[in-house]
C-alpha cells in the first residue's frame, strides 16, 4: 500500500531491528509556538518502524538499543529476567554478552546466557548455558574471557564460572566458586574482585554431615502422555513412586509398544536434587535401554554421572543415558554434575528392550535440609528415615498456589487469632553440627496482600534444654526474600527433642494481618574454612596459590564484617575500592572504602539501608537503594545520594525517590536510575514529579531532567559499546520526552522535535492520569503563558494546590486557579482568548464571589484572578461547552455546546456572548441538542458538528449564516453517526472533513466535496478514538496524487489510534491515501496514551481556486467589472469622436457674440415655423 512514507522519502538507514524514517516535511514556520496536549506521560515522534514493538505490556526482559533522542529499540525479548550484561571485542568483533534467568531471546533458545553481535544483529547461545541465574557478568580483554556470577553449580564451580571467548567453552575457576551467591564482579589492576552472600569458598565447604533427604513426588502432578493403554494396570506412571513389591501390575509403569515416551513430574515447591535412583523394569524382556533427564523450567537437559554396572567404573553421560536389563541390577544411581534448583523433571525414553520400555520406580534425592510449610511438600511417607522432615501449625491457615510459583500457607488474622496462630517447622537433622537458619518469604505482589502483611517473630530452637532465640522479621518485602535468622551449634533430634523453627505473628498488631509461611533451611557451616569470607574475595591472577587461604586486604576487609554480609556493588577509582551492599563491621555500615591496606568509612557518614547500585561520573560516587536517611548527616538521601570522592563530602541528589532504587547507569552523561518508584520527591522550588521507574539526573547542572526521554519500566543492566548503549530490563514503552500530558513541539527545516513542559504534581491520585483538553498561548508585555486546561492537579510556585487550569510562565513560573473555585468533578474542554482574557469552558460548575459558574467562566490573565463580571451559568441537562470561538470583525464570542439556557435566556446549543456587556443573544431559533465542535467558514459562517436537531430534523453537520440569520443542514444525507469535529481546507461546505462516532460505535472519518460523502476510515480500526483533525502544511509537495486532499498539505488526526498496520498512534497524518503514524504516546500507567488537541499562536488557513465566493466579494467584483466596462466605452466614444474629426477637417467656431442676447427666444425659432404651424394646438414633440 502506498502511504504517507513514501512522500516523506522516510526509509534513510537500516537500523538494528528497523529503518528509521525521516520526519515529515511539515511548514510549521506560520504556527508559532506548537504544542500538543492529551492524556499521556511520554511521547515520541515515530522515526523507527520497530519503535511501537518497544510499547508493551510484557513482563520479561529484553535487550534494547538506546537512540540519540533518548528512545530505545528493542532488539530481542527474553522469556524471564536479564541481570547482568557486558562487552567483548573477540577477534574485531564486537559482543554483547547477557546473563539472568531465561530459557530463550530474541529467536533463539538460550539458558541464562546469550551473546548478541550489533553488526549482524543476532543472538546466540553459548553452549549449553548455565543451569542456573546469572547475576554478574565481567568482560575481560585481556584473557578474553567472561567471568560468570550468580547462583549455580556447573563445571566442578559454583556460583562462578569463566567463558572462554575464543574457544566458546565454559572453564572452571582455580578456586572452586563460592559457597553462596555471586552479585558483582568488577577488575582492579591484575585483581578479579567478587562480591555477593558467600562465606567461604566452595572448595573448604564442609562434607555433608546429614543424610540426603527424599524429595516427595508423592503429591507431585505426574504425567506420561504415551503409556501401554491396553492394560491399565500398567499405565498409571506414579506406580513408580516409593516402588515396592515385585514388578507387576500396580507396581509397574509400561511404555505403549515400540515407542518413545516419556515420564514427567511438576511440584509446587522449588527443589535441589543431587541424584536419583532408578529402577528398571524386566517385565515380559521389556525395559528401558536410554533416557534423558531434562529439568524444569530451563528445560534443559542435564549431565550425569553414574557407575557402569557392568565395569564398575564411573561414567557419564547426558542425552543418551544407558539402564541396564539385568535382572541382577536392582536399581541404578545418577548424581547430577551440576546441582540446579528446579520445580519439575522429565525423564525422556528414547530406547527399550522388547516390546517396549518402562520402569518399576524412581526415587530423588536431595542434601538441602529444607521443612515446607505444607506439609504435603515435605519427605515422603515412604521416605528411609526416623526424623523425616514435618510442619505442623494452629490457626486458620490455607494453602496458596499461585501458577508456577512455589507454594506456602497464609493467613489473615486478626484478634485473639494473632497471638494463637503459629507453623512449627521440624526439619530432618542427622548429626549435630553449626548451622545458619534462613526463613523465606513470598513476595507481597504476588497475592496483592502488600497493604496487609505485618511482622512475625521466629523463635529457633537449637538444642535441648536451651531457650529458644526469636527474632522478628516484616513480611512487606514485594518479591521474595530470605533473612537469616540462627547461626550456631543445632543439636540432633531424639526422643525428648527436635531443632524446631516457630513462626508466629507479630504481637500488638492491630487489624487484619496477612501472615505467610512458606519454608525454613539449615545450611551447614564450614568446619575447615580458615577464612570466612562475609561475600568479598580477591582473586589475583598473578599471585593465586590454591593451596593458600584468602589473605588479600579485600579478603581481610570481609572477615571485618558480620556474619551473612551482602555485598552487591563495587566501584573501582584507581588506587580507592568502594565496597556497598547490605553490611555492618570495620566501623561502618553499608559502605566501605579499601585504600593499600586501610579499610575505613566514608567519613563515618553512611546509609541506614541496603545500597543496591554504584556508579562513578567523574568525581561524583551516586549510591541507589534502599536507605531513606544517612547516619549522622543532615543530607537528604531517601534511597538515591552521592559522594565527592575529591572532597570527601556527601551530596543530595534532588531530594531522592519514593522508593527503593535498584540500578544506575550511565545515560550519555547523565545519571540514569531505576527501581520500583514511582516519584521524584519535592526539593526546594522543585515540585515533585510522577516518573514509572525511571529518571535521570543532570549530572552537570545537579537537576532532574526529562531531556533524556523517558523510559517506563525497570533497566536492571547497561553497557556501552563504541559510544553506543545498550540497556537489558523489563521496558514496557519508552519515550523521547517525558511529558505530563502537555509537550512542545518545533520544527528546523522538516526535522521535528518534542520537548517536555513543566508541569509539577501532587501527591494526589489523580495526578497520574493528567487529561490535558486544550491549551492555548498568550503573550503580553508582562508575561508569555501556556495555558494548559482539563482534568489535573498541580501546585504553583508557592506550593499551593491548583487543579483544572496550570499557567505555565515561559520564566518556569508555575499558576493557576486555586483548588476549590471549580467543583472536584468539572472537567474543561475548551478554552479562548479574548485580550487579555482566556474564557473556558466544559462540564464545569462553581462560584465567583455572589455569581454562580456554570459550563463557561472567564479569567484575567494580567491580574490572575477570575473576571470581575462573569457571564450568566448555562443551565440545562448534563451541561457541557465544546467550543469558543469569537466571530470575525465582530464583538461577539460564540459559545456552542450541550445546554437549554443561558441566565433565564432560553439559547439551546449555540449562543452569543457580548464583549462589552458580558451578556448573552439568542442568534436564531431552530437548533438543539450537543453541539461538538465549531469552526468558521469566512467571517459570517460557522460551521457546525455534533448530534442536533435542526427544525425538528436530526443533523450531525450544519452551518449557521450570521448574516441571514438561520441554520442550514451541510449532507443530503446523514452521516454514519454523530460528528465529533469537522474542518475544512477551502473555508467552504465544498470541502469538509468529518470524524466522529458511528450509530453502532465505531469510529469513522469521512470527506463531503459538496455532493456526496467519501470514507476515509479505510486505514483505521473501527476501535480508534478520533479526538481532533488539524490541516498541516508542507514545505515541499507530496508525491501521491489524488482527488482527496491538496498535495501542499497533510490532515493530522489526532486521537487513540489504531492502524491497518497494527500500531497504535496518539497522531496520524493523512496524504489523503493513507495514514501513517507520527505521534506516540503512554500513559502513567503503561496504556496507550491519547492526543487531544495541537494548538498554536497563529491559526492556519487554507482557500481554493476552486471554492465558491461569498456575496460580498462577488458584489464588489461584479461593480468593478461594471466601471470597468462604463470607463471603456466612454474612452471608445472619444476615440471615435476624435478620428471623424480629423478625417472631416478641424473648423474653429465663431468667437464673435452679439453685444446682448435676446432675453426670449419664440417658438418657431426652436422648432421651425412650418412644424409650429402644423402642430399647433397640440402639445410639442421632440
């Protein structure tokens, strides 16, 4: 299809996922000022044809290029999260490297790490990934290798790995990896440094002291999708649970004959199993030869180790895993080579003995000591042990299973209930030994209970015949969380005694509490670690001896610190390391500085919180977290600061967020921040500002800034390659400019560019949907005001609350009309200027002084008060003004929309307001109903659009003659419902373009050329919301031709549009072939967002040769075309006069007169004797 691209010469580039396109040519030089007002919180100008797949309501993290206009484009999607990123130019290519927790990006499948080449555009997989989330990613150019952090075991490591680039294999760390998780990976010198939630490494973690525990299956969902149907005794696939009894029918699982097949289960809990038994059976020579064991969710296939019945020799194997057919072999035992938390397995049969395969029973093993809160999760009844893991609880618990997610009980107590309710979690403990106890936590978001959770107190009992140790924790958290709540001596169970965890809620609590419980772990202790490294470790390159204990200054540094220390940033600034995280020790909290061998605090100052994220832009250090306040400072530092590393002082970044900030990076200069906020808090003359999680700070001119477009979403990672950016997060849309509702826009040559206006928040609700209806520009000697009217709340300068109207100074001043002048349900539709005046209208109502406001109000703009003299309220049904215009040349404002009345002046639909007396004319009779919008057609007519009856008849279209004073209808025909705007590019019925709302509610947009009707909707769903249509004009002609629309201009339809194309647009310009998107926009709460209206200083106007003159005119021709012709014939009878003249020869007459006239001259003299004679008695003839 052709379209308005074409003209526009738009395709310019290939970019990574789309093709730019280049602005259109509009002439927007006559406009003046321009701005464009609706309901949205961002908005961009289309320049990208992928740049609408960036708007979105997904949940997952992609990859996405951030352009010059602070735009992203989304360059793949993942199915899960992305944590990490980094770069790596490998052979003079150059890579971006991803880490998180996804099985697949972009078109590819890939577990929890992927590569991505800017030249080619592509992702890829390194190898089989890591079976695990990676949440650190360092590039090192040096040995061109990616060191990998998080939390997994692969590869004789845990919780770090190395990919070797070149090779394009994963390598084992010297050191063995750690024994918790890996948050941070930075370089210093010839230095790996490493931060995280890790106590010692993981080659000095203690042999397991306990028995393996059984993972029960017995409750898990199992499902085999092609087993032996002919007997049924033999197709029940959790007959091989807890196996027992010979292999036959009930205790046997059979394959259907000469198939593969599988064997499936699905649990409600998380599990880390270290191996299986499995059981074959030998049923009628049926068996299985080989299988595979693949886990869920990576759904990947893992690597086992098991030993060769018939060798006795160990081996390994992974998509082909050997079982044997002996009958002397009872069962066969597979450890995993890499341990991976999962919620489900699949054993996939791709080869049996005989007929067919099939299995006599399965057990799963795991060396986590875990006690669930439901108890169905816990060890099997058929499990091999004494003290099985158990839970027990009093009170009105329920169990919660939400989708995928593990499952836990919960509670909402209130009451004597609080103090009665508890969960005792009893887990299975071998061997006495020093344990750390952790509780978990499902987050708060997932069941929407956040306004409801409360605190628990957890009472550990350790050993016997000692007091038990409570601690109290706050179930608030958003997302899951462990805290560790017991480190120290766990005696075994016996008959008088078990290690027991009490959850309990909170006392003193008022209200209804929401209580969660979902499950405890004893994690054994190191018993031969030297060194305990409280998650910062030092890895020199150059110096390591793996025989040797942790000894560096780092490692020294994390010895400092207390027990359980999370360490989640580091930043590197030559010869200083600061270190932040969630810690206390070595004299501070949460932030340290490592300088040679000198471990200190940052001037004894520090946050009262976990810090997230570092970033270091010049001199600046900025922290993001979750801290509110510095200790023993005054700086204002709610969950964002900085620290002049030059002066060693701290500074206010603004006056920080509302909430906690989780990542900062660097956006071209600027500091970007993101995090689970949703506003910049007021500071100083500075209002406070609704964002979606993110924002960016001026880092030159220490200011908040929307210059740098705007993202909604939450970036968790950044890299910049070659002085391009590339940011990884959960991006739901994104922007060039962050704009409440209102933005400006201006043009160079055809480049166009939207720039943010002002507009301060409240702390209000309604402050995050601003609907801007219209606008408008004044300017004066004293002021230039943008006047921005609708349904918002502000506050001005002062700090006083404002709503429905903003003034906003071109001196970044902020007024209006103070809060309470206008009911909290008026909303304004319309506005005008009149001097130095601005009349709005709307369904408003309120008071002014004595007099009573009711759909139209006036306000003086020079005194910023409402007018002295306000016109008589409309009254009527629902009332509602649409449109003010003032009438060309004349003292008159016209007023049109839906009412009855004006004062006691019965004036339904259209009436006249006097400037001069401030009272209201009734123009005609013959009109009612809802006049929607009015626009002039030469100085007397006004054109008409809406739903009315004109004369008993139903209209959409009608005009109104000032001079004749009478309505006429504009269509033969009706239109296909009521019309919502109509304007016209020739001042003239000939040529009008209408909008508005079929009878069966969907949208069109049609033209009438003075005959007939022609559709234009053709383009456009029938779902779109047309709001405005605006001509615009065009520097340079347009290369589609057609009857619709003159090539030197192009019709803005401005609305919630929706495409043939599929995208979505705020604004879309018409070439009278079809349409093409140009405005985008979203609103604070990630929907689409809508343009009600562009307005500007000047109005622009169109005429035609081919459009019919007014009378007036015509008069005025036709006389001087009359004198024209009068003069002309004179001139000629001159002319011939003269010529006969000189032809017959020149005579001058006599010039001798009598000495005296005769006083009377007789009769006969004039008209001769003869004639007088004959006709006398009769009157005289000529």
């Amino acid at each position: 299809m052709r379209n308005v691209v074409a003209y526009y010469s738009a395709i310019i580039v290939s970019a990574v996922c789309g093709s730019q396109i280049a602005n259109p040519p509009l002439d927007l030089s006559s406009l003046g000022h321009v701005a464009i007002a609706g309901q949205f919180s961002g908005i961009s100008i289309y320049d990208d044809t992928q740049q609408t797949a960036v708007q979105s309501t997904n949940s997952k993290d992609g990859l996405y290029l951030e352009n010059a206009d602070g735009s992203v484009t989304s360059l793949g999607q993942s199915d899960g999260m992305i944590y990490a990123t980094c770069s790596l130019n490998v052979s003079n290519v150059q890579t971006i490297y991803l880490g998180g927790n996804f099985s697949r990006i972009g078109n590819i499948s890939a577990v929890n790490m992927a590569s991505y080449t800017p030249s080619t555009n592509l992702f890829s997989s390194l190898s089989t990934g890591v079976l695990g989330t990676v949440r650190a990613l360092y590039c090192d150019a040096t040995s061109n290798q990616v060191y990998i952090g998080g939390e997994f075991e692969m590869s004789n490591s845990t919780n770090t790995v190395l990919w070797d680039a070149l090779r394009r294999r994963y390598v084992t760390v010297p050191f063995g990896g750690f024994d918790g998780p890996v948050n941070v990976i930075r370089a210093s010198g010839s230095s790996i440094l490493f931060g995280g939630q890790f106590d010692s490494l993981s080659g000095e973690t203690a042999s397991s002291l306990n028995e393996a525990q059984q993972v029960n299956l017995q409750t898990a969902y199992i499902n085999s999708p092609n087993s032996y149907a002919i007997y049924p005794g033999f197709s029940e696939p959790s007959a091989i649970i807890c196996p027992s009894g010979d292999d036959g029918e009930g205790n046997t699982w059979l394959l259907a004959d000469n198939s593969a097949g599988s064997w499936s289960a699905s649990t409600n809990f998380t599990f880390r199993p270290i191996s299986f038994r499995i059981y074959n059976t030998h049923l009628d020579g049926r068996g299985t030869r080989e299988f595979r064991f693949i886990a869920q969710p990576v759904n990947g296939i893992l690597n086992l180790t098991y030993t060769d019945p018939s060798t006795g020799e160990q081996a390994y194997c992974d998509s082909r895993c050997p079982l044997s057919d002996s009958t002397a072999v009872e069962y066969q035992e597979f450890k995993f080579v890499n341990v991976i938390e999962m919620n489900g397995f699949q054993l996939a049969i791709s080869g049996w003995y005989g007929q067919g395969g099939g299995l006599r029973g399965l057990e799963v093993f795991t060396d986590d000591i875990y006690a669930y809160a439901i108890q169905s999760f816990n060890e099997p009844t058929c499990a091999n042990s004494t003290y099985l893991s158990t839970t027990t609880n009093q009170g009105a618990w329920r169990p919660t299973i939400l989708g995928n997610e593990p499952g836990y009980l919960a509670a909402d107590l209130s009451g004597d209930a609080l103090s009665t309710a508890s969960v005792t979690f009893e887990p299975q403990i071998s061997q006495r030994g020093n344990y750390t106890v952790r509780i978990y936590t499902p987050g708060c978001l997932l069941d929407n209970t956040c306004p409801n959770r409360g605190g628990v107190t957890l009472s550990v009992y350790s050993r016997s015949g000692t007091p038990a140790t409570n601690v109290t924790i706050f179930q608030t958290n958003n997302y899951d969380k462990y805290d560790t709540i017991f480190q120290g001596l766990v005696d075994p169970p016996s008959s008088t005694f078990r290690p027991r965890v009490v959850l309990s809620p909170l006392a003193g609590q008022a209200g209804t509490i929401n209580t969660v419980a979902s499950r405890v772990q004893f994690l054994e202790l190191s018993a031969s670690a030297s060194t305990t490294l409280n998650g910062l470790y030092e890895y020199n390159l150059a110096t390591f001896d793996v025989s040797s204990a942790p000894n560096t200054t780092f490692d020294n540094a994390g010895s400092q610190l207390v027990f359980d220390a999370v360490i989640s940033a580091i930043v590197v600034d030559g010869p200083k390391t600061y270190v932040a995280g969630n810690f206390t020790g070595a004299g501070t909290a949460n932030i340290l500085t490592i300088s040679g061998n000198v471990v200190s605090s940052l001037g004894h100052i520090s946050p009262n919180g976990a810090v997230n994220s570092m970033l270091l832009i010049g001199q600046i250090l900025y922290l993001g977290g979750n801290f509110t306040a510095l200790a023993n400072s005054t700086i204002s530092a709610a969950h964002i600061v900085a620290y002049n590393t030059s002066s060693s002082s701290w500074l206010a970044v603004g006056a920080g967020t509302n909430g906690p900030v989780v990542f900062l990076y660097n956006n071209s200069g600027n500091l970007g921040i993101s995090g689970p906020f949703d506003t910049l808090n007021a500071y100083g003359s500075t209002s406070l500002h609704a964002v979606a999680g993110n924002a960016f700070w001026d880092t030159t001119n220490m200011r908040w800034t929307n210059s740098n477009g705007n993202i909604d979403g939450n970036v968790r990672a950044a890299v910049t390659n070659s002085s391009t950016t590339y940011l990884a997060g959960n991006v739901r849309s994104t922007y060039q400019v962050a704009a409440p509702g209102i933005a400006s826009l201006t043009s160079t040559g055809n480049t166009q560019r939207l720039s943010g206006l002002s507009l301060p928040y409240t702390t209000s609700a309604a402050q995050r949907f601003v609907d801007i209806n219209t606008g408008a520009f004044y300017n004066s000697s004293t002021s230039s005001l943008t006047i921005v009217a609708g349904q918002l709340e502000s506050i001005d300068s002062s700090g006083s609350s404002i709503s429905h109207v903003a003034f906003l100074n071109a001196n970044g001043s902020v007024s209006g009309i103070p809060s309470g002048t206008l009911s909290n349900s008026s909303v304004i539709y319309t506005s005008h200027i009149d001097g130095n005046r601005v009349l709005l209208g709307g369904a408003l109502s309120g008071t002014s002084g004595s007099s009573t406001l009711g759909g139209l109000f006036i306000w003086d703009l020079e005194s910023q008060k409402l007018d002295a003299t306000q016109p008589a309220a409309l009254q009527g049904s629902n009332v509602r003004v649409n449109s003010i215009t003032t009438r060309p040349g004349v003292a008159q404002i016209v007023v049109a929309g839906n009412f009855d009345s004006a004062g006691s002046l019965t004036c339904p639909s259209l009436c006249v307001l006097d400037r001069s007396t401030t009272t209201w004319q009734r123009p005609a009779i013959g009109l009612s109903g809802n006049v929607s919008y009015a626009t002039w057609l030469g100085q007397n007519v006004l054109l008409l659009a809406g739903n009315m009856t004109l004369n008993g008849t139903t209209q959409y279209l009608a005009t109104f003659d000032f001079s004749r004073q009478t309505f006429s209808p504009v269509t033969r025909t009706l239109l296909p419902g009521p019309a919502l705007v109509a304007v016209s590019d020739t001042n003239s019925t000939s040529s009008i373009y209408i909008a508005g709302t079929s009878l069966a509610g969907a949208a069109y947009l049609v033209k009438w050329d003075g005959n007939s009707t022609v559709d234009l909707s053709t383009g456009l769903s029938s779902q779109s919301q047309i709001y405005d249509l605006q001509f615009v004009p065009l520097s340079r002609k347009t290369a589609v031709s057609n009857s619709i629309m003159d090539s030197k201009r192009a019709l803005l339809v401005l609305g919630n549009l929706t495409l043939a194309t599929g995208n979505i647009a705020s604004g879309a310009l018409f070439d009278g072939a079809a349409y093409t998107a140009y405005l985008l926009s979203n609103t604070i709460d990630d929907r689409p967002g809508s343009v009600r209206t562009l307005f500007s200083d000047q109005l622009i106007s169109f005429t035609s040769s081919g459009s019919r003159l007014s009378r007036g005119v015509v008069v005025v021709i036709a006389l001087a075309i009359a004198l024209f012709i009068t003069f002309a014939i004179v001139a000629l009878g001159i002319l011939a006069a003269f010529i006969r003249r000189r032809r017959e020869g020149y005579r001058p007459a006599n010039q001798t007169m009598p000495e005296k006239a005769p006083a009377a001259v007789p009769p006969q003299s004039l008209f001769g004797e003869d004639n007088f004679q004959a006709h006398k008695g009769r009157a005289p003839r000529i």
